[in-house]
C-alpha cells in the first residue's frame, strides 16, 4: 500500500512540478488582423494603390501585415517575394533599416557614410523613394538579391522590398522601378485623433488590471497600449487615452516616432533640445533604475537608493498629479549635455517627460518645462 | 499486524499527527500570507501551497524551510484514511461520521486535484474580432510557426521557462536547434533611437539588431505582467542562423525563410486553443441613470463550434459562460475602444467541492438525527416507566 501511495505522490509531484514545461505543437488556422488594428491600417491598401508588372503574382500574405504581397516566379524553382509595409514614424531611420536588410542577406552592418554612397534616389510621382541593391548569402546558404525601396511621408514609412534568386531579381530591375513609378496614394485622409499604428514592433500588450473584491471594472481598466500615434504634426494639446498637455507656443511639434506619446523639439543659440514624452505599464522598473538609465544616458554614474533623495525634487501638477523632476548634466555623444527628467505614475503607467540638449538651452527652457509639466491634465 | 508494522500505524492514526498538521497548516498560511509582499499572490502559490517542501533562497542557496502544502495535505489525507480504516467500523449507527469523512477527504483530494488541474486565461478581444484561444495571465512562450501554408500555422510552441534553461531545445518538427544567447525574465525595450548608450544585444537578425533592452527586477505584482526577453540563436545542420531577439514587447512576427519553408518567430502570452471559436458581437456598459456609476458590463459573444453549430449567448457580471469544459467570466472593458476581456477558467474538478460539502452535510444530519431519534426513544421510554 505504501509504495504505492509514494509512487502516486512521486507521479503528482512530477505533474505538479512539469506541467507547463511541455513543448506544445499544433496546426491552426493563420490569424484575421484585428478589425481595431486593421481600420487605420487598411485604409493603406485603400489609399495606395499600384499597377502590377507582368509576371508578378499576388500571393498570401505570410504575416498578415503587408499592405502587398506578390510573387515572381523564374525558371526552375527560382522565386521571389515582393512586400509592401508600411510602419508609423520613420521606424529608427535609413540605417537600422538598411542594416536589417543587409543582415538578411548576410551582409555586415555600414556605417552612415557608406550609407550615402549606396543609397539612390528615384523619382516618382508618389514622391522621391531610396533605393538600395544588396546581394549576398542567406541563413540558407542561397545566393540571394534585394531590391529595397523606401518612401518617406510626414507621418509613416512605407517599404518595398523584391527579395529572391541573384539571378532572377537581377532580371527584374525594370520592373521593380516600373511598380515604384506606378505607385500613386489617395489624399491623406485629415487625422482627428491618434492613428492607430497598423504594426509596430515596440507596441506593448496591455498590462493587466484585475478589478479586486467582485468591484465592477473600471471602464479605462485596460490601457491603450504605448503607441505609436502617427500625426505628423501633434497639435499643441494633444488629446491622448489618458493624460493631455499644453506645450509651450515655442516648442515646435515633431513627428511621435516609435514609442513617443509627445514629440518636440526646442531650438535657440546653443542648438536644439529635444522633448520626449513617453509611458510604460506598470512601474516600469521603478524610480531608482529609470533614473540610473538616464544618468546612464548621461555618462553619469548609477546613485545607489540612498542618493536618491537628494537628486530628485518634488513637483506637484494640475489634478493632483505628482512629479519626481531630475536634473542632470553630463555628456552625450562626446559633447556637454543636460537633461531634466520628470517621472509620473498614472493611471497603471509610468509616464516620462525629458528635455536633452546643451546647457545653456536647457537651463534657458527649463521653467518653460517646469511649467509645461504643470499643464499636464487627467482626463 | 507485523510488529515492525505498529509503529508506523500508530503513528499515522494518531490524532496528535492531526493536530500537528492543522498547526502546520495555520502557520502556512500565516506565513504564506507574510510572504506575499515579496511575491506575490502567484508567487506564494507556488512557493508554499502547490509544492511539497517550501524553499527559501539563502546566499543564493536553496534551503527547505517548512512543509509545503501539498506535504500537509497529503498528510491530513494519509492521517484521515488511515484513522477511519483502522479506527472505524461500519454500522447505520455510524453511517453519518463515514458520510462526513468522506466528504472532508474529497475536500482535500479536490485541492490537490485544483491545483494540478485548474488554469486561468483571458479572451482579449475586440468589437467583430473572432478568437479561438485564451491567453495566459503569466506565463509566455516562444512561437516557431511554419507559415508556409497559406490557411494554417504549424505552431512549436515553446515554453518560457525552456528558454531560461541554459541547455539547447530540439524539436522533430524543427529543422533547426535552438539556443537561447539571452535571456531576461523581465525587460523593457525600447527603439535604439531612445536609448543610444544601452548595450547592444546579441542579436543580429531582424528588428532586433534596432532595440535596447534593459533588464528590469521580477515583478509579483499581481496587477503587472513579467515582460521577458530573449535573444535565440537557431543553428541548422550548416550552421547558425542568426540571432533574434523575442520579447512580448515586440509583438510582429519576426520572419525568415529556411528549409524551403517560412518560419516566423514570436514570443507571446501563453495560447490555449479551443476547437471552437468566439466573435464579439456587442458589448455593453450600462450605468445608472443620471450617474457615472456602473450598473452592468456584458459581452455579447457568437460561438462558432462545428460539432454544435452556432450560438449567441450573453455573458455579463456574475453571470458566466460555461461551455466546453471552460468558465468564461466578464473580466475587463474599455468600451470606447469596443475592447473586452473574458475570464477563462478551466477547472475539471470544480464539482468535487460542492459534492465534498453535501456529503459532510448530509453525514452530519444523519449523524445527529441519529442522534436525536435515539434520545427521543429513550425519553418517551424513561416517561412510560
């Protein structure tokens, strides 16, 4: 009886100790975009439109993210894939991106001033789109060519890329171009409020609110995730899901980028400063770490806990919102550089308002920040 | 009864061990409770309830500390078994105390099958959406799908804790091994753009040679969600692959092709698939009249299930959904955003409770209704003399 009341426990403590340590595989239908995602989003098949070469194939889309997807098919079973996409923002700008291609075709990493060498510009009606030809091997050990092309608009970029046997993409040069040229965009329907990004690569999923005790849930309970809202010039006072703001008259507005929720920028003798207002779930880390980050930024040694009290102040905004500001002066990119920095809890996130740039700018526009942290409003 | 036998007999029918075990038991959950500071309310579980021996980290060294729940359980359940087979002898008399013991050991046993069995999700979804999978509050894994099919994913769904193992994971549905290069149970990531002097990853493939990631503590909260990040390497017969970098931050598939096939890889929360599917119809946030104040949250849902056709149902506040094994509770909603969150709760023993309850009722009724018939019999019959 007793060895076998062991062996039952010794099974159920396996069990209880590797349930979810199991490798799971299945088959499953491909997933539908999201409606909430694809509304914005689809409206780019809706507002780009293009006339196909002929031989190009339409083909599925394996990600569901492009706005096309075609295939060219050569001899024997030499193929390749054009995709249209399209992010907000100007998704890191032309380096990472090159850099990303040219490490899918198993090529190293350039600089920016090789960059300027390899990247043409080709006229079109729909604009001036880069261009760049990469060639080399892939993870497969296949000779493989690019053709990349990428169109910069105020609010978002769209990338066109051929990639596929040497040979045949070689063969496609002429029509590649053709379908650059034959790009064409509806007007840019007038953006009321925050475009919803079709995909980008930084989005965070909601964190988690559990509404404790049986309470019924706060309406707002999930937060709309950090996001890339893509108005190519924010208004001054930008409605957004949770905390609005009033900047300065003179702060010019610059476009949100990846991750900001606020994008400015502010320009005097001693150059520019930039203004950034970001937010993550939860803590994101806590104070101490996100202020070391920023001292890392900085060139500037971590605090340990116990410093901490005596390099932040206290500010208190509008609707009882409170501010922990730093100020800090070191180095960035070899040159003197100050940032302040204010941290806010809000509403299941941490929001962070810094202003970057040289010395003298930012001592000059610090009361104007201060006092723009003011405007800082609940809903 | 073999002599060598008596001792352990005894031991395990003692009612001393009974009441040992239930100061074991307070002090567990007083302890446990103390403990969720650190941890958590999904932490402590698993450190002190669903586990046989409670380790405490000492220096970096694991160091059992205290029973854990699972031991005690199985103790009281050992300790009660063996007391009422040894100690009690079936008659009517005593029919109520074996119903009420059987009930109280089906209370244990339905626990420890609880907590074996039981698993809760979300159905994040929103207005028009179909889903046929729930997602996990906590856990992730590392998705390796072969999207060469145009109508279906072949998914290897790896778990997270794999990926913090430092050992490589082989799968006969991959024609490559992976290795993880990297690996953060909790992180943010950012653009490069927005943290130019973060160290650079390991990665070099895809969006991850673009992003920072910085390490953040383990969070227990249970109103915050780990973020881990990994950076895998995939290595074919040939040689490596390259490293990408995965992390629920980047929520894109990264893709590649490999094999004469499309792989995508993504690290995502957790799926569990249903062999039906849901679409939201409609939800609802009804206040009261004249106030701000929340009166109802409902979801109306379509269930898409081939074997039973399809079906509209209603799912709001105090009123779940059961269907297919599963319980599908109104979580959360952001009606502007036409976004709802079902809770889904899978738990196959969840009768077991009810029925223990009846039964230890049902016992103690006959037990003192015994009881109660007998004295009456013995009044009436001390009054007659």
């Amino acid at each position: 009886m007793r060895p076998r009341l062991l062996l039952f426990c010794a099974a159920a403590a396996l069990l209880a100790s590797c349930r979810d340590e199991r490798i799971a595989t299945y088959r499953v239908p491909k997933d539908a975009p999201s409606p909430a995602v694809s509304t914005p989003a689809t409206a780019g098949t809706s507002d780009i439109t293009w006339t196909l070469p002929a031989g190009w194939t339409t083909q599925p889309d394996p990600s569901g993210m492009r706005k096309g997807s075609f295939l060219v098919s050569g001899t024997g079973d030499a193929k390749a894939d054009m995709s249209v996409t399209v992010f907000p923002g100007d998704v890191g700008g032309d380096l990472p991106n090159v850099n990303r291609w040219r490490g899918q075709v198993g090529l190293p990493p350039i600089d920016d001033a090789t960059l300027a060498q390899t990247v043409q510009t080709i006229d079109a009606p729909a604009g001036k789109f880069s261009f760049i030809e990469l060639s080399g091997v892939n993870a497969a050990q296949k000779t493989v060519r690019m053709l990349g092309a990428w169109l910069q608009q105020p609010d978002r970029r769209w990338f066109f890329k051929l990639l596929g046997d040497d040979a045949l993409v070689t063969t496609q040069h002429d029509a590649f171009f053709a379908f650059l040229k034959s790009v064409s965009f509806a007007a840019v329907p007038a953006v009321s409020g925050p475009v919803k990004a079709q995909s980008t690569n930084d989005l965070p999923k909601a964190p988690f609110a559990p509404f404790a005790g049986g309470a019924m849930p706060d309406t707002n309970a999930v937060p709309a995730p950090v996001d890339s809202s893509a108005t190519p010039t924010p208004p001054d006072s930008v409605p957004q899901a949770s905390l609005t703001w009033t900047a300065p008259a003179d702060w010019q507005a610059k476009p949100l980028g990846q991750m900001r929720l606020g994008s400015y920028g502010v320009s005097g003798d001693a150059g520019n400063a930039d203004i950034s207002i970001i937010a993550f779930p939860g803590e994101a880390g806590g104070l101490l770490p996100n202020i070391n980050r920023w001292r890392g930024q900085l060139g500037l040694a971590p605090l340990a806990e116990a410093d901490l009290a005596g390099t932040t102040t206290a500010l208190d905004g509008a609707d009882g919102l409170h501010f922990t500001v730093v100020d800090l002066t070191g180095q960035a990119a070899g040159a003197p550089a100050r940032m302040l920095g204010a941290i806010l809890s809000f509403g299941g996130q941490t929001y962070f308002f810094k202003l970057t740039g040289p010395d003298a700018l930012v001592a000059r526009a610090k009361p104007a920040f201060l006092d723009f942290l003011k405007t800082v409003k609940a809903p | 009864m073999h002599d060598l036998l008596k001792p352990f007999v005894r031991f395990f029918v003692s009612l001393r061990l009974t009441v040992v075990l239930l100061v074991f038991s307070i002090l567990l959950v007083f302890l446990a409770t103390l403990d969720q500071v650190h941890l958590g309310v999904w932490g402590i579980q698993h450190k002190w309830f669903f586990t046989f021996i409670v380790v405490q980290s000492v220096n970096g060294f694991p160091v059992p500390v205290f029973p854990g729940g699972y031991f005690i359980g199985g103790m009281l359940l050992i300790n009660l078994i063996a007391a009422h087979v040894y100690r009690f002898k079936f008659s009517w008399k005593k029919s109520g105390i074996w119903l009420a013991h059987i009930g109280v050991i089906l209370l244990i046993a339905s626990q420890f099958f609880t907590g074996l069995m039981q698993r809760e999700s979300q159905v994040q979804f929103n207005l028009g959406e179909t889903k046929h999978y729930s997602e996990d509050f906590l856990l992730d894994e590392l998705a390796v799908i072969d999207a060469t099919d145009p109508k279906f994913d072949d998914v290897v769904a790896i778990p997270e804790s794999l990926l913090a193992r430092d050992e490589p994971i082989q799968h006969p549905k991959l024609p490559f091994r992976i290795v993880t290069r990297l690996y953060y149970p909790n992180s943010v990531v950012q653009m490069r753009s927005q943290a130019p002097n973060a160290p650079l990853s390991p990665a070099t493939m895809d969006i991850g040679t673009q992003v920072a990631v910085t390490p953040q503590p383990i969070t227990y909260k249970p109103d915050e969600h780990n973020m881990p990040t990994a950076c895998v390497e995939l290595i074919g017969p040939e040689g490596s692959l390259g490293i990408w970098l995965v992390s629920p931050w980047i929520e894109q598939s990264q893709a590649f092709d490999y094999a004469g096939r499309t792989w995508q890889l993504v690290m995502r929360s957790k799926r569990y698939y249903t062999p039906y599917a849901m679409t939201l119809l409609q939800l609802k946030n009804d206040v009261y009249p004249g106030t701000d104040i929340p009166k109802n949250f409902s979801s109306q849902v379509r269930i898409h299930d081939e074997a039973k056709g399809d079906r509209d149902v209603l799912i709001y506040m105090n009123n779940p959904l059961r269907y297919g094994g599963l319980t599908y509770y109104q979580y959360q909603m952001n009606k502007a955003n036409g976004l709802s969150v079902l809770q889904v709760v899978r738990n196959p023993s969840w009768r077991l409770p009810y029925l223990a309850c009846l039964l230890v009722a049902l016992g103690l009724v006959i037990q003192f209704g015994l009881h109660l018939i007998g004295f009456i019999r013995k009044r009436s019959a001390a009054v007659k003399t």
